[in-house]
C-alpha cells in the first residue's frame, strides 16, 4: 500500500485519462520534494509465484491489482477456465505493470505512473529494502502536471527514438515531449543524445585500461552535452558528475602536477545529490569516505566500468607510489653490490637437493672417465700444435707472396727490353748493309764515261 511520508499537504492526484488511471500534481512542486515512498503491492520472480502471491493479498490489495490496465494484447479473447484465466491476466498485468524492483513488482501509485524521456521525478529504490521506492521532483512541476518517470535501463535514454521505443515494448508508444519533436529540433536532440552515448562508452574503455586521465576528459565532455539538454536528463547528470569527481581524483595520481579540478567537481555533485534526497547523498560520503581512507578500487566508476583486474593494479601502484617511500633495503644493496653477487660455479642448494646421490663405484667410475678424456684432450693439443708447426713453412706469407710477384714481374719486364735491344741491332745492321749498297752505286753513277 501507498505510504505518504512527507506528503503533506498533498503532492500527487490520480486522472481519469482515455479510460486508464494516471497520476499529476496537486500543487505546485520545487526540485527534490519528496512526493512519496511506495513499497510492491504484488511480487513474483517466476509465473507460477503470480498466483500463490495474489492469494495472499487482501480484498482491497486485489481490487488494485486487477484494476490496473493489460498493456499485453487487450483485445485477446480470456481463456476457459478460472485458474487458467487468473493465471494469465495477472502474468500480463504484471509484466505490463511491472517496475523490476525485487524481480518483477506491481505498485498501486507507480505503476501508473508513464515513461517520458525527458522525465520530471526520480525514482531512488531505498537500500536494504524489499522494493521501496522514493519518489522526488527533480525539475520543476507545475499543479496538473502528468507525473512521467525514466524506466529505460542503463544509457538506452540517450540511443535513438526507435531504439528506445523497441526496449520499452513491442506495442509501445512514447507520447512524452521529447518524442514529439519534429524538424530540426528532433534532429539536433538525437546528435546530442549520440554524443553522450558516445563519449560514455569512450569512459568505460580508458578507464578499463587505467588511463584515468583520457577517461576525466570524455566524462567531463558528456557532462557538457548533459548541460546542453539541461532537465531532460538532470537524472543522469547526478551519477555522472560524481564520476567526474572520482575521475580527477585518480588522474590527479597520475598527473600531480596539473589541476583538474577537483574540488569543483565535489562540490557540483553535493548539490545534485541533495536534489535528490538522503539516498543520494550517502553516495556522495561514502564516495568522500572511500577517497580520504584511499580505497581508489572501491569507487563506483571503477566496479561498474573496469572489465578486468589490471585497472585496480595500477590504482594500487599509484597509491604506493605516492604514499609509501623508498625503502632503505634498496640503498643497501646498491652500496653493496658485492655481498648480492653470486659466484659463476655457485650451484643453488635446491638443484643440490633434487639430484640423487650416486654410489662409490659410480664415482669411481666417472672419475677414471675424467681422467681418460683429459689425458685425451692434452694429447689432442700435442699433436694439433705440432701439426701447426711442421705447417708453418710450408705455407708462405702475404708479404713473401707479393715479392715474389713483383720479381716475377720485373724480370718479365726485363726480357721484353733485352727482346726490343735485339730486334733494334738487328734493324740497325740492316740499314747499314743497305746504306753501303747505295754508296757503291752511287760512286759508280758518278764517274763519267770514257770517249772513244
């Protein structure tokens, strides 16, 4: 049943609309009123528990049950029989009506109330509690407002239209006022919803890897988007600056030097944890909590986004780093490099310890083998090193080599001139037999005839 802490003077009315109960405001209402705190009327994890469930209720609890609207084909004939026809409406109002707190739950208020989004309360489940839910104004809502939550899980508020529209249901149909955008506002509000998806997938995949740093930059990035889009998604925006503020502070681990600001990033997520009520708020001290003790690993950004083990290692290195100093045993070892040197023929006692002993006989044995192949090896060395001796002579050097060519060279060079002198005394005394010839015949031209 519908508890109404803190709901006086009345917060919320139901409204007869297209013959199906919805709930609007009663007054005028201030972001973060509490407008109520509802615990299930119905439970059930399985559908055989639906109907063992329903009879334990009482009169009253029934009717609300059965009053709520099938959402499931309406226009389906009922089935025959009573238990068979109870069995099957009550799975179908359940699974129309259902909030997914303790499995599947019907609420008499809540489970009236419709999806928009761009919502105007905020639904916080209470912790360590069997499904209650507090509800709380989180923009401002005018007196005669419908009241429209988010039921899209995780960030299926930010994908497309139609994506949304296939999450919600087969036969759904959103109405809210972002749905009816048309033109360029439609388009310009799918962009921005792109880019925050985006970017939040970007924080999930550097975090994962430990760059905390990359991670800061994308969520600050889907924050702005956020901002953009102003109360359609201030839901949202509440979990993600507490995520920039667990961000900075471990990219500050790992740039020291530079200013992320944190503290304002602290500060931004207070408020917006107090809009939402004390549920909220105890997220933002245990969050100061896990921070000032430095159990980095603990923070929500790194449970719900780090995919492997390696990122809380590298929160730890940088937490020892920071906080722990060099350890003199380091400085120790460093003066005495002698004492950590081990010698070469060392051997490590366990090998020692794993080889068995071996018998006198067999020492006997491999000590003659020792003896016999050194003995072996010294005469191999004799011999090798007269072989190198008797060799010596026989091979000639380089240098012996290159004299020998160039004498062979030079008394070749000395044939070829005595050759050339030869050939020109034997011109020579050609000539000078042919010059004598000419003189004789010469002379003999020259003397004159005698007269007769």
């Amino acid at each position: 049943m519908a508890s109404k802490k803190g709901a006086t003077p009345k917060t919320y009315e139901f409204k007869e609309v297209n013959g199906s109960k919805t709930i609007v405001a009663a007054r005028n209402l201030k972001p973060g009123t509490l407008i109520l705190t509802e615990k299930p009327i119905l439970c059930a994890k399985t559908v055989d528990e639906v109907v063992e469930n329903f009879e334990k209720l009482s009169v009253k609890d029934k009717e609300r049950v059965l009053e709520m609207t099938n959402k499931i084909n309406p226009d389906q004939p009922e089935e025959d029989g009573e238990k068979e026809d109870n069995k099957s409406k009550l799975t179908k109002l359940l699974y129309s009506n259902t909030m997914n707190a303790a499995g599947q739950a019907i609420y008499y208020v809540l489970s009236r109330v419709k999806h928009s989004c761009g919502p105007n309360i905020a639904l916080v489940t209470k912790p360590d509690t069997y499904g209650h839910i507090e509800v709380r104004a989180c923009r401002t809502i005018k007196k005669g407002d419908e009241l429209r939550a988010d039921y899209l899980p995780g960030i299926y508020l930010f994908e497309t239209k139609e994506m949304r529209m296939k999450v919600l249901g087969v036969n759904y149909s959103c109405d809210c006022g972002v749905c009816k955008l048309e033109g360029n506002d439609a388009q310009e509000n799918e962009t921005t919803r792109f880019r925050i998806k985006e970017n939040y997938r970007n924080t999930t995949i550097y975090v994962t890897f430990g760059d905390f740093l990359q991670a800061l930059e994308h969520c600050k990035t889907m924050l702005g988007f956020m901002d953009y889009l102003d109360e359609e998604v201030v839901v949202k925006k509440v979990s993600v600056t507490l995520e920039c503020w667990q961000l900075a502070v471990l990219a500050q681990l790992q740039r020291p030097e530079a200013d992320l600001e944190v503290e304002k990033y602290k500060e931004k997520a207070r408020t917006l944890c107090k809009l939402l009520g004390p549920i909220e708020e105890e997220k933002w001290t245990k969050t100061e909590k896990l921070i000032a003790e430095e159990r980095l690993e603990e923070l929500d950004t790194v449970k719900l986004r780090a995919s492997g083990p390696w990122t809380v290692q590298i929160i730890k290195t940088l937490l020892k780093k920071n906080v722990v100093p060099a350890e003199p045993a380091v400085v120790e070892d460093a003066a005495k490099p002698a004492e950590t040197e081990k010698p070469a023929t060392e051997t490590k006692p366990e090998e020692s310890e794993k080889k068995p002993r071996k018998k006198e006989s067999e020492e006997k044995t491999d000590s003659e083998k020792a003896t016999s192949s050194v003995s072996e090896s010294n005469s191999a060395t004799k011999t090798s090193s007269k072989t190198t001796k008797s060799s010596k002579p026989t091979s000639k050097p380089k240098k012996t080599e290159k004299k020998e060519e160039k004498k062979e060279e030079k008394s070749g060079d000395k044939k070829i001139e005595d050759n050339k002198a030869k050939s020109d005394k034997k011109t020579a005394k050609k000539n000078d037999k042919a010059d004598e010839k000419l003189n004789i015949k010469s002379k003999t031209a020259k003397k004159p005839k005698s007269k007769v």
